[in-house]
C-alpha cells in the first residue's frame, strides 16, 4: 500500500465524519485544513443537524477554524482536505479564502462542484484556482457514506426519516376538525 502525504488528514477528516455521525445523525463529512508545511490549523465535520445551520458543512466549519486559528481570512498556501466532493457552497467558499489546494476521496455525482457537475475551484473567470487532487482515500471515503445511508434507510433506523416506530401506527387519530380557539 502506497501511502501518501493527505493520509493522515485523510484519517482526520474520516474521524471527524465518523463523529458527525454518532453525534448527531449528520451525513459523515469531514474536513482537514493544513498549512503550506503540513501543520494541522483545523477539522471539522457536518453540523447542520447539531447546530440547525444549513451552512454548516464539514469544509465551512473547517474553513472558519482555520481562519480563526491563522487570524485572517486568507489561507494562502493551506490546503483543504475533503471526504467527499465540495458543494457549490463550499467549492466558493474554498476559492473566496484562497485555498492553494483541495484534495478530497470521493465524488459527489448529486452535488460536487469541482468535478461532477460544475468546476468552481478552477473556473478562470474567478480571483483565485484552486489545485485538485481527487480520488484518494476513495474506498475509505466511499465505505464510510455508504455505511451512513445503508443504516439511515433501514426501515426501524431511528435517522431514517420515513421510519416509524410501532406505537406509532396504533396511535389514536387525531381529529383536526374539532379544535377550539
């Protein structure tokens, strides 16, 4: 087995993602940024569910940290380091902080935004490009998000939202017609 320079960021953002996860049902995202000489500034993982914010994808949480840990907004020479495929959102957001490179495991044929279906981080009518490496750590990436659906669309899966426990199908009915004001 090869191994690579990302993979220890690699085994942070897949723990990051793993904790979304158990923390709070989040999809299993995580996020690694790293500077020029390989130091870690920031992880992050999903926290739409724990926080109700849909801006709070694991590369945001990441970018913000990172942000903060350096104390400016510009991450000239960092690194992002993604388990799966940037959205629009977070593609932008990587090229508005100056990301040097994104390296992320698998593609996201619903939502990327750097090789599925747009190609934000390189459009060259943008400020800044960004270089990509994609595919590392791809199996890793792609066990862990399938593991996450697999368990969210089992029928008693408490994530799963069509789920229903079965007190709930002999519940009594309520009645919308008779309420009082």
């Amino acid at each position: 087995m090869v191994v690579s320079r990302w993979d220890e960021a690699f085994d942070l953002a897949l723990k990051a993602g793993r904790e979304a996860w158990r923390r709070s049902g989040d999809v299993p995202v995580g996020a690694v940024v790293v500077d020029a000489e390989g130091y870690l500034l920031a992880v992050g993982g999903n926290e739409r569910e724990l926080t109700g914010d849909p801006t709070a994808h694991a590369e945001i949480v990441a970018l913000r940290a990172a942000a903060r840990q350096r104390g400016r907004w510009r991450l000239t020479g960092c690194s992002l380091i993604v388990t799966l495929e940037p959205c629009a959102m977070c593609a932008g957001a990587a090229v508005a902080a100056r990301i040097d490179r994104l390296v992320y495991g698998v593609d996201d044929p619903k939502a990327g935004a750097v090789a599925s279906l747009f190609d934000v981080v390189r459009d060259p009518r943008l400020p800044h490009q960004i270089a990509v490496t994609r595919g590392l750590r791809a199996d890793d990436c792609a066990a862990l998000l399938r593991d996450f659906f697999t368990h969210r669309r089992s029928p008693r899966s408490p994530g799963n939202p069509n789920s229903k426990p079965k007190w709930f199908e002999n519940r009594p009915k309520p009645n919308h017609f008779d309420l009082e004001f």
